[in-house]
C-alpha cells in the first residue's frame, strides 16, 4: 500500500505480508519517504524514523527497509527552508544507529539547529551541499569522521564543533566550511578540542570569522594534527594549550588577529597562540595580512619547531605563569620569524636554532646552553642579535648572517663565535654610541672575517677584563673599536678597519696637524702646472702627502 506521510503508516491498518510505502515524512517528496514491513512481534521504542509504533495496536512495529549502516536525516523528519529547530530530528537519527556506529547521511539544503546535535562513536557524517546552523558536540566519544563538503554557520555562542572528555580519541574533520558571526557578543571557536585524550585531524577545512580563536587544542593528550586549512578573520587562527605532540603544516593564516573582531572580550589576538606546550611543529604554513605577533602566552614551552613558512611573524613569549622559561626551538628555511620576549626575566633553556631564515625578526634571549644563529638575512628592516647566558659551557654561535643592526647586538656565552657575518646600521636616536656589537662576559670570543658598511659608534665592544679574545680579518668601515677588556686585545691592524677620508681645502700641503691615510687636500690657489691636490698616503702629523693630478 501507499501512503502520504509518517502520520498515516502510523494510523495505517497492519499487515503482515504488504509492503507500506509512505511519499514523504510529511509531505509527498520532503525526502523522508520509504518502504516499511510490518513486524507483529516487535515491542521496541518508537524512535520516528525507522522503527516506527501503530495507533492501531498495542504490539508489533513498522520497520524501515534500508542498507544497514546509514541513516538519513530526513527520515526523522529533518526539513530544509524552515527557520524551525531541526536538532531533534537530527539527534533522533544518530541514535538510531546502531551501537556499532555507522553513516548519518544529510541532504543538500539548509537545517535550522538551535539545539544543536549530540554525536556518538563510531559516527561518519556525510553531508555534501548541506548547510547546519548550529553546532554540534562530542562527549567521551572516539572514531568520529566528518567528511568533506559540509557547511557549519555558526548561530548562537556555543563552539561550532567541541569535542570533550579524556576518552576522547581519534577524530578526524575533513574538507568542510565554518562561518562564524563577526561582530557579536559571542565568544567560542569554530573547532574545539578540550580536555580530550589523543589523534584528532583537521585538514582541508574553511575557518572563517570566529570571534575567539579558528582551531583550539586545549589540554589533550596530543597528536593532533592540523592540515592544509584557509582560517581567515579570526580573532586568533590557532590555540595549543597545555597540549604535546602537534603538528601544524600547509595552512593558510589569513587576517588573524588584527582586531577584536566584535565585542566579546578575550586575551588572544594572533594569527598562533600557544601556551605550556610541547613537541610543537609548524610547518609550511602561509601567514597573510596578519599584523600580530605569534604569542607563546603561559610558559614553560619545550621542543618547537618553526620550518619552511612564508610570512612568518615574530614569536614573543609572555611571563605568564610561575614557570617562566620556553626550551629547545628551531627556526629553519623561514621567509620571517624571530624570537624575542615582551619583557625581561624570561628564560630560554637548551638548545636553539635560528637557520637560513630570510626577512627574519632577530632574536632576544637568555639563558641558553647552546645558540646558532647561521645563514639568515635582513637587509630591509631591523634583525638584532641578543643571545646572553650565563651558563658554564653554553656556546653561541653567530655566523653568516647579512643583516642591518637597529640599536645594538649583545652576546654573551662561555664560547662565543661570530664569523663571516655582514652588517650594516639602521640608526635609532636613543643608542647613537652602540650601533654593532658588544661583547659581554669572561668567556673565550672569535670575531673572524666579519664585514660592515655605513655604522658610526663602536663597532666591537669587549667588556670583561678577563675574556680571551681573538679577532682577525674584519673588514669594518668607518667604525671604531672599543676596548674596556682584555689588555692582550689585538693590534688594530688586524681589525683591518677602512675609515672615511676627510677631505680638506688648502693652498698646500699640510705641514702640521694630524691626518689619517686617505685624507684629501683639494688646491684652493689652482695654477697652471701646480697639482690640483694632494691625498695622504701614510698617517702621521702631518703625515705623508702625494700630489694629484697637474693641472
């Protein structure tokens, strides 16, 4: 027999042997429609969507006729194109399934959810064109996978995805769009992990306009791993929080931290934020239009990895927190990037690695054991080296670096070795006398083959008595050497300082004065057959002068 809708099969006289087919859930069409067998023996509960109970009798229950292991929505009445809540409907199709788990399939169209949807383990949901207004949860659940081709709009203040509890585990979300509110009073994410245990993937997903933060790994055991993402105009794009064992790669941070974005207050305005984390790696990633900073906000922080991004913002470390130190980083193959803190009394421990990074920020820190800060450039804007420690057997290496120096660098280890670097000044008017680098501690310091160009103020400043310094084959121009330490300092010649000539008027050459090497006197009583001036040739007082040319 054939009939119009759900509420019909329910008034419907049984049979055991006909075949029920209804049009429609509620209306010939709707999608809800199907063919339903009569079992007289059945007492389970009406679940109005596949095991459906008669008005006509006490015993036995409609079944649906379907594949096992995939449920459509629109069975339990889900509707498209009507501002009513569709949860329940929605929550009465993944309970359906059966404890094994299975597929909640949801048709193209746009769903009302103001209630928001509740998800099982073992869940699959398919949703290719569907558009869900609201958001949806997971308690203590594991093996859920959310395909590609969904659309989440967010329309109260809850977290548009949340996932939760120490079990947990194994959650993959792929290939879907989430819309955020910019401009509300709400406060959450567009994908939330929180207190959950281990092995969640996001990748391929669209995340835009979150209030608070894009992607959030808060408290997990770790091994998440976030994917070849587009976050765009959030509040802050990526959060990992009291997390280890994630990796960030291929996504794309666009416009990320630039403003409040609304009026709901929170902390975080960064394209990354992460806090008390470890065995972190960002990777590939693109940073576009983003004007923050990435922010390490509570400490202590171990073991990250920054490699092969474009874009790279500076990381600033926040003294959050009563551990106040982050450890052992790497920044390699960056177009980007550098280290610094927003202020001082923050440690950082171990070991550290700043590599052919180029458009890099410079580094700030403190505290190491070991430093290399090898191959990076900056030639158009500020790259400062400040690397001081303290630590018996800490060794700071600075070497083939071409950069301009904004204030001053300051190095300070047990080994210091600063080699084969180029530099040149970007002056600031509150350290005029400090431009190039100063050399604190008693340790051992090589500066060998360094080059420099259009620095005034001192050059190399060694500042502790007791340090064994070795310098050789520096090509310095225009630049003095200040020596406050070791008395057995090198001779300058070995410096190999070149200073700018001065250049006189005179009617003859100099007699008396004192003249540097490559001072030039021009003839202010030129005449036919005298020289046209005359340039210093050894300095001394007067010095030796050559003529130039005759006129």
């Amino acid at each position: 027999m054939t009939l119009e809708n759900m509420a019909a099969l329910k008034a419907a006289t049984t049979s055991t042997t006909e075949i029920a087919t209804i049009k429609g859930y509620h209306t010939a069409g709707d999608g809800g429609g199907g063919d339903f067998y009569w079992d007289s023996s059945a007492t389970e509960a009406d679940n109005q969507g596949t095991i459906i109970e008669s008005t006509t009798t006490g015993t036995g229950r409609w079944k649906r006729i379907y594949p096992e292991g995939s449920i459509n929505v629109k069975w339990f009445g889900a509707q498209t194109g009507t501002l009513t809540d569709q949860s329940a409907a929605f929550n009465k199709a993944i309970q359906a399934l059966s404890a094994s788990g299975g597929e909640l399939f949801i048709p193209a169209g746009a769903y009302e959810l103001y209630g928001g949807i509740t998800l099982v383990s073992n869940l699959t949901i398919n949703g290719p064109g569907a558009i869900l207004k609201g958001n949806m949860a997971g308690i203590d659940v594991h093996h859920v996978v959310i395909r590609p081709g969904l659309t989440m709009q967010q329309n109260n203040g809850s977290h548009v995805i949340f996932f939760n509890g120490a079990q947990t585990s194994s959650i993959r979300i792929s290939g879907i769009n989430i819309e955020g509110k910019l401009n509300t009073g709400f406060s959450s994410d567009g994908i939330l992990f929180y207190q959950c245990g281990k092995e969640f993937w996001v990748e391929d997903c669209r995340i835009s306009g979150i209030n608070r933060i894009g992607i959030t790994v808060d408290t997990c055991a770790g091994e998440a791993y976030i994917q070849n993402n587009n976050v765009s105009t959030c509040r802050n794009g990526i959060h990992i929080e009291g997390s280890s064992d994630v990796i960030c790669s291929g996504n794309i941070l666009d416009d990320c931290g630039n403003s409040s974005y609304g009026s709901a207050v929170h902390p975080y305005f960064s394209p990354i934020v992460f806090s008390h984390a470890n065995n972190l790696r960002f990777t590939a990633n693109t940073f576009r239009n983003n004007t923050r900073t990435i922010d390490i906000q509570i400490c202590p922080c171990d073991n990250v990895t920054f490699s092969d991004n474009i874009g790279l913002p500076s990381v600033v470390t926040h003294s959050i927190g009563s551990s106040i130190y982050v450890s052992n980083m790497t920044f390699r193959n960056n177009t980007g990037g550098g280290l610094i803190p927003d202020q001082d009394g923050i440690d950082f421990r171990g070991r550290f690695i700043f590599e052919n990074n180029s458009q890099f920020g410079g580094i700030n820190i403190s505290g190491f054991q070991h430093v290399l800060v090898k191959n990076n450039t900056n030639t158009t804007a500020p790259f400062d080296i400040r690397a001081l420690s303290t630590l018996a057997n800490s060794y700071l290496e600075v070497t083939g670096n071409v950069h301009t120096c904004q204030y001053y660098g300051v190095l300070q280890s047990d080994i210091v070795l600063f080699c084969n670097n180029s530099f040149s000044a970007s002056y600031h008017s509150g350290y005029p006398g400090y431009v190039g680098y100063r050399f604190y501690g008693p340790g051992k310091v090589v500066a060998r083959d360094n080059r420099s160009s259009g620095i005034t103020g001192y050059h190399f400043w060694f500042d502790d008595p007791n340090a064994d310094i070795t310098v050789d084959n520096n090509t310095l121009l225009g630049i003095t050497v200040m020596n406050t330490g070791n008395p057995a300092y090198p001779a300058t010649a070995d410096l190999h300082i070149k200073q700018k000539p001065d250049i006189y008027q005179m009617s003859a050459a100099p007699t008396s004065g004192t003249f540097k090497r490559d001072d030039i006197v021009f003839n202010t009583a030129p005449s036919a057959g005298s020289p046209s001036g005359w340039v210093c040739t050894a300095a001394g007082t007067p010095g030796t002068w050559s003529a130039l040319s005759t006129l």
